[in-house]
C-alpha cells in the first residue's frame, strides 16, 4: 500500500514537471523565432533567448512559491510588494548587465542613463507584467484547489453525520442501561465495574463531545487511554502496552477520533495473539518545535488470511489527514520485520 501511494505521488510530480518544461521550451522557441533576426548571429540569439527565459522562470518560481507562500498567504502584505518590486527590479537590471556583457556592448544596456525611461520600459515593466501573470495563475489554481478541498470536506463531513445518525441508538436507553448492568456487578469485581465505567466514558465522548469541528487535545487523549486500558483485558502475559504522553500535549484542538484508527489498527494486527508469545504496543504523543508528533509501534503477525495491515482504516484516515491537514502534516508507515510503526506529525 505505501508503495502505492510513493509510485502515485511520483507520478504526479513528474507529469507536473514535464507540463512546466514543456511550457518554457515552447515559450524559448516562440522567443528565438520572432527575435533571433535582432541579433548578428543565430548562436548569440540563442544564448540571449536563454538569458531571458531563464530570467524570468526564476522571477515566477521565486514569486510563486516562496513570496506568495511565505508573505502573501500570510497576511504580511507591505512586505509582500516591497520584496516582489525589489525582485523584479533587481533582476531586469542584472539581465540587462549580463545581456551587455554577452553582446561586448554594455554601454548600451545600462539602465542608469539618459535613456532610463526606455530602458525601465522596454525591459522592467514588461517584466512586472509577466510575472505578475505568472502569479495570477497561481493564485487561481490554489483557489480553485481549495474549493474542491472544501467541498470535498463538505460532502464527506455530511456523509458521516449521515451514517452517525443511521447507527445511533437511544442514547438514554443505552446510558439507563449500561448504569443498570453496573450496579448488577457485584462489588468484589471491580476491574469489571471499571471497565464498564471506561466503556461508558468513550461511549459518551462519541456520542456527546465529538460534534464539533475541533475538539481539546486533552479530551482525545483522555478517549485513547480509555480504549487502551479496554484491550488491556484482553491480553495476557507476557503482552506490554505502553502509553507515553508528554506533559506539553495540551492547550491545543485537533479534528475528533483522527487518531484512534491508528491506535485500533495496532491491537486488531497484533502477533502471536493466544500464543503464548509477546506482544508489544507502544504508544508515543508529544509536542516540539511547533508540531504534535503521535507514534504508534506494534508487533505484526503474518498470515494471509487476515485482512492486510493498515487495511482501509488507514487508507480513510489519510484521507482525512490530506483534507483536514493539507500541507500541514507528515504521516510515515513503516513495515519492517514484525513490527509495524506509524508516525504522525501535525503542525499547530
């Protein structure tokens, strides 16, 4: 599956580059056949037509995807403009420097000189518009992605809402009853009277607390150890889980229930389950340098009869990760030998 997902994303980034290479070798041939007769040999026309296509490649990529990301998407508008001026400016002069260099005429491309004014509209100007066409582009295509991001997250949003609504029972009925089967319990047995507690408690948070769009860290965290603390029954010796969470992981939301598909997909693949042999569960949240890292480790059992590893509840929530997280999250699967491990990084 990860081989998948490495060879899909490969594919992409390399079709994208192509259409960029593809558009600057039609823009350079398009250049050298309507300017190459200005210069005295076909040689020299193509090496200035190189100049200025590469000169203003790098005027686009270093608006697009440094000045728009950094400063424009972040508000800081004054600093914006004066970098994307200076840029500019800076680079139609050192074009204009080296084109006089290439022709022996440097005289003639100096651009402080009586003849400022022609030389500021034939080479800067032209260059202001063209990357700011370059820019306009951009912008376009990262509204135009994240409105389908959006509604992507719309649809899928009411499809769970849906489907959460087509499942949930009475939840009073169900609360009466789970308080009744508590009491049933007889008080010398209170690991069972605690791991009803415990059920009772995740029940309530899916129920009641997971509604909103962002929920408090602290809350989910609190859900995890529930559900550990739950399979916990189940194993035996010499089976170790291990939940280790640090003290900064608080003061912050993520999207509810976002990391519980991988904490379920760590016990459902454990190895040598009733065998005798031990199992390992590890599981790691911290906060640093501005990022939420949550790993999770656990050994695998091979058997090709079961369903395969990650299976389709990793496959969701990368899903969710790519909408809700966009840009803003790295999340590594690793297989190797018999242990499989899956880290997350989200940034705050």
């Amino acid at each position: 599956m990860r081989l998948f997902w490495v060879m899909r994303e490969s594919n992409f980034v390399l079709r994208y580059k192509l259409q960029h290479l593809l558009f600057w070798l039609v823009l350079f041939g398009g250049w050298y056949f309507f300017r190459y007769q200005d210069y005295s040999s076909r040689l020299l026309a193509l090496r200035i037509t190189f100049l200025k296509v590469a000169d203003l490649a790098l005027m686009v990529y270093i608006t697009n995807y440094l000045l728009i990301p950094k400063l424009l998407y972040k508000k800081r508008y004054f600093l914006f403009v004066l970098t994307f001026i200076a840029l500019v400016f800076g680079s139609s002069v050192g074009k204009m420097w080296i084109e006089g260099q290439m022709m022996h005429r440097p005289e003639l491309f100096t651009i402080f000189n009586r003849n400022f004014k022609v030389r500021f509209y034939d080479n800067v100007i032209p260059h202001f518009l063209l990357v700011s066409t370059g820019a306009a582009f951009k912008l376009l295509s990262d509204y135009a992605k994240a409105q389908r991001r959006l509604g992507q997250m719309a649809k899928e949003k009411a499809e769970a809402e849906l489907n959460f609504l087509k499942s949930q029972i009475n939840p009073h009925f169900l609360f009466n009853s789970l308080n009744s089967v508590y009491f049933l319990i007889d008080k010398d047995n209170p690991d069972a009277r605690n791991a009803l507690h415990k059920f009772s408690d995740m029940l309530r948070y899916q129920l009641y607390e997971c509604n909103d769009d962002k929920i408090p860290i602290e809350k989910e965290i609190s859900y995890l150890r529930d559900y550990v603390d739950l399979q916990k029954l189940r194993l035996g010796q010499p089976d170790e889980v291990k939940f280790n969470c640090s003290d900064s992981v608080k003061g912050f939301s993520i999207e509810p229930l976002l990391l519980i598909p991988f904490v379920e997909n760590s016990f459902k693949h454990l190895s040598h389950f009733g065998s005798g042999k031990k199992n390992l569960v590890t599981i790691t949240a911290d906060r640093a340098n501005g990022e939420f890292c949550f790993t999770v480790e656990n050994t695998i059992e091979y058997n090709s009869t079961k369903d395969p590893v990650g299976g389709i509840g990793l496959k969701n929530v990368k899903r969710r990760l790519e909408l809700l997280y966009n840009g803003r999250h790295e999340l590594h699967v690793e297989e190797s030998g018999e242990l499989f491990k899956v880290d997350l990084k989200i940034k705050l």
